[in-house]
C-alpha cells in the first residue's frame, strides 16, 4: 500500500505537467499570441505562394522542448511554406479561409472540450451545432424535417449524402450492376472516391457533355435517363454541382430536379464551392431549384471563410441517413432517453466528435451575416475586375463565370500557356492553379479568400505582366 500511494505521488508530479498552472498558461499564451499577431500583420502582404522545400527537423523524439523554439519551427518549416491559405494572394484551387473568430471559437472548443457526438453529453454543443444546421436549412429553403450534419469537409459531407441516396434506393446486391447514375464531367472527383468507398463502384456512371457555358444539358440528362429505363437499367441518382471547382459553373439546378424526380430518382447538389453564394440578392436566379434537392452539401470553410476543417450536408430523408449511421451499443444505454434533439452520432461515421459547430455559430452570432455576403460580393466584383484587367494586358479569357473563378490562356495556346503558368509558379507573388477545360491548357483565378482585395488583383495582374515579359 505505502509504494503505491508512493508512486501514485511521484507520477501525479509528473502528469501535472499536463495541466499548467495559470501562470505557465498566461506565458504560453502570449507567445501564440506573439506568434499569430505577427503572423497576421503580415498576412494581406505574404506571397501566395512559397516553395521553400522539403520540411525539416519535425520528427518526434519524445524529448520535451521550449514552445519558443516549437513555434520558431512552426513559423520556419510550416507556416511559411507552400501554399498560403490565410495570405490575400491565395487566388489557386478553391482557397479556404481562416477568419480570426473562428480561430478564437476552436480555442475555446478545445479548452471546454464540448463533446459533440450525443446531446445528451452535451445538450449545448450538440444545440449549436442543430442551430447552424436549421440556419442552413432557411438560406436554403430546405423543409424543417430536414436533417444535417457538420462534417470535416465537403468529402466527407458528400460520402454521407450519397450513402443515404444508396440507402434509400437500397442499392446492394445485383441491383449495384443495373443502377445508374448521372453527372456533369466537371463533378468534384470526391463524388467518384465516395462512391469508391460506400461500395458503387460498380455502378455505371454518366458523365454529361456541357454546354458552353459547362453546365449539364438537361436534354441531355432527360435522354440519357429514358434510353438507360428503356435498356432495363435503373437510374436511382442525379447529381448536379452549385459552383464546380473548374469553372464556378452553376448546372440548371430547378430542371435537373424536375428531371430527377419525374424518374423518382434521388437528387443531390453539391454545393462546397459556390453553395453560400445563395446568400445573395444578386445570385439568388441562378440557385433556384436548390429547394428541390434531396442532399444538399456546402462548404463553410470556403464560403464562410472559416479555417479548414467543415462542410456541411442536409439531407431531407431522415431515415435513409438513419439507416447507415445510427447504432446503438450497451455502454451507450445511458444516452438512448427520450431526446428531441437528434444526435450528430446518428448522421454521420463520427462518434466523437470536435465541437465544430462553435466555428460556426461564434462568427455568424458575432459578425452578423452581412459581412459574411458583403465579403462574397466583393469576391464576384474582385472577379469581374479580374477579367477587365486580364483582357486588358492581352490574355484570352473564358466564358463570363457565375461565380467566382474564371480562367484564361495565352493567344499563343497551349505551350505559351504552360510555360506562363510554370513562370508564374516561380513568382509565386500570388497563387495561381492551372487546369485543362475544353481541351485547353488554361489558368484559373479563384477568388474566394476573404483577404483578397482589389490591391491584391492589381498585384496578380502585374505579376502575370511580369511573367509575360519573360516568355
Ligand atoms: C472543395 C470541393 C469539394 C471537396 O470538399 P473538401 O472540403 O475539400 O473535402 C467538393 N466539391 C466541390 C465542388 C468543391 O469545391
């Protein structure tokens, strides 16, 4: 007995290293404070790009160390290499965001360590994370029996709501080989590696021919569908995209959803690029039919500019989600009482779960929602100021975009084109992304990160002038 109060005393000693005194907090705290203040002072400037690389001396050797030298590593060897998520100059890809209240809101998670996965562990947690949940469902117009869930990501997000189509047409066996699904050739590839990993990799697939504008023909889709029913095929899923990540490009969303259930097929809409520019007055025709969906994805660590880490999913059908997330288990008993509330567990492949909806709640409760689309319409503006000042120093642009990508190419076609990219990657002043549309080489402009301003488009254009000159 004396030995084990003895050692029980000596690791207690130890394991309070876990725990700091308030004091020690306070000191570490100001030097992540120091760290992102200077950071961030700097963030609207940075170069979009750094290529600085491979990582070094990160390896764990299970010796403590200073925080001072941890975040001296973290500036030199993470933070200041490769892309830069947070920079102005970020205009590749889809850029995410990284707004500072959702930084403080996962600080805060973190420290109360909310448990989101069951309300009745966290009746408050889980109320925040329903609370976005319903304010989707309205700027979505989505029913109030929808259900949803806050996801890591739009991946994941997507996985679930094709689950619960596959569910719901109760797609399995022989059925597998026979069932159809249709989609533009523009569709995030996340929609093929889910549909890998719920077990549909089988099924036949229709990739759509777009229009000019890349959107999918509803003809089209109306055509291919009766000559699959016609074929003895069963055609259970359209999938249509709100913003694809090429073009921006909105699919007719209020015909492919007649379409869709005219043939009582599940409709799903992914909408992780360009789903929040619903907010707004001046996109809102291009989004109608949105309502009709029966799975609906969106992004906010794109279009609310919140850090990586979140997509959101409703789903109108509680019980196809049902079907394959919600488990009960014995040590679980105590959590099965007669709540109203739904728990995240049930919809989704997380038990435990990060409190990501505070990321969400925190910002829209704090800021209001008007920033949020004041910072979304300067991006559509941003993007139309692009393409004057693109055509301006002789670059060939894309169609007029719905959204906030466009893209454009050198007159001399392809090879001028890629050595243009290749240089500007040099530069790397601000981050470009190139892509292949139409058969061409082409150079993307995205502009959804909330540090992009009107300096930062003069600063591209003067980088791609730059780099013209050096062809
Ligand atoms: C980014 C994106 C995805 C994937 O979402 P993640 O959050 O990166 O997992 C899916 N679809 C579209 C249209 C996207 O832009």
């Amino acid at each position: 007995m004396k030995s084990l109060l003895q050692k029980i005393e000596q690791l207690e000693a130890s394991s309070r290293e876990l725990d700091p005194p308030a004091q020690q907090r306070e000191k570490a705290l100001k030097l992540v404070q120091q760290f992102s203040e200077s950071f961030l002072s700097n963030a609207h400037l940075e170069k979009g790009y750094f290529n600085n690389g491979d990582p070094m001396g990160l390896g764990i050797n299970g010796q403590p160390h200073e925080l001072n030298d941890l975040l001296e590593k973290y500036k030199n060897e993470i933070s200041s290499n490769g892309i830069q998520a947070a920079s102005a100059a970020h205009l590749g890809y889809i850029p995410g965001g990284g707004i500072y209240s959702a930084a403080l809101s996962d600080f805060l998670a973190a420290v109360t360590n909310e448990y989101a996965g069951m309300y009745y562990a966290s009746p408050g947690a889980v109320t925040v994370e329903n609370e976005v949940i319903e304010w989707l469902k309205e700027v979505f117009l989505f029913p109030s029996s929808t259900v949803g869930n806050l996801a890591s990501g739009g991946s994941i997000a997507n996985l679930i709501a094709l689950t619960a189509a596959r569910d719901f047409h109760q797609i399995k066996k022989d059925k597998i080989e026979r069932s159809v699904i249709y989609m533009s050739s523009h569709v995030h590839h996340c929609i093929h590696k889910a549909l890998r990993i719920i077990g549909l990799e089988d099924v036949i697939v229709r990739e759509l021919e777009l229009d000019d504008h890349f959107k999918i023909n509803s003809h089209e889709l109306e055509a291919r569908i009766k000559e699959d029913i016609a074929l003895g095929l069963y055609p259970f899923l359209t999938i249509a995209s709100a913003g694809t990540t090429d073009t921006g490009a909105i699919d007719p969303l209020a015909k492919i959803g007649e379409i869709a259930h005219s043939h009582s097929m599940w409709y799903h809409i992914d909408g992780a690029y360009g789903g929040f520019f619903n907010l707004l007055e001046s996109r809102k025709k291009l989004f109608q039919g949105i309502e009709l969906a029966d799975s609906l994805v969106v992004d906010p660590h794109k279009g609310l500019f919140l850090p990586y880490g979140v997509g959101a999913v409703l789903i109108k059908n509680k019980e196809a989600v049902f079907q394959s997330h919600h488990y009960t288990a014995n040590y679980m008993q105590d959590a099965l009482g007669s709540f109203n509330s739904l728990n995240p567990a049930d919809l989704s492949p997380e038990l435990s779960k990060h409190f990501r909806g505070l990321r969400v709640w925190l910002p829209l409760q704090w800021h209001g929602v008007q920033v949020f689309k004041d910072c979304l319409e300067e991006k559509l503006l941003l993007t139309e100021y692009a393409r004057i000042e693109l055509e301006r120093i002789g670059m060939l642009l894309g169609p007029i975009p719905d959204l906030s990508v466009t893209f454009f190419w050198h007159p001399k076609g392809d090879e001028a084109t890629a050595k243009l990219m290749e240089l500007i990657h040099l530069d790397g002043d601000v981050f470009l992304s190139s892509s292949v549309i139409d058969n061409k080489k082409v150079i993307r402009v995205a502009i959804l990160a909330f540090r992009t301003k009107k300096d930062t488009i003069d600063r591209m254009v003067a980088m791609v002038q730059r780099c013209l000159t050096q062809l």
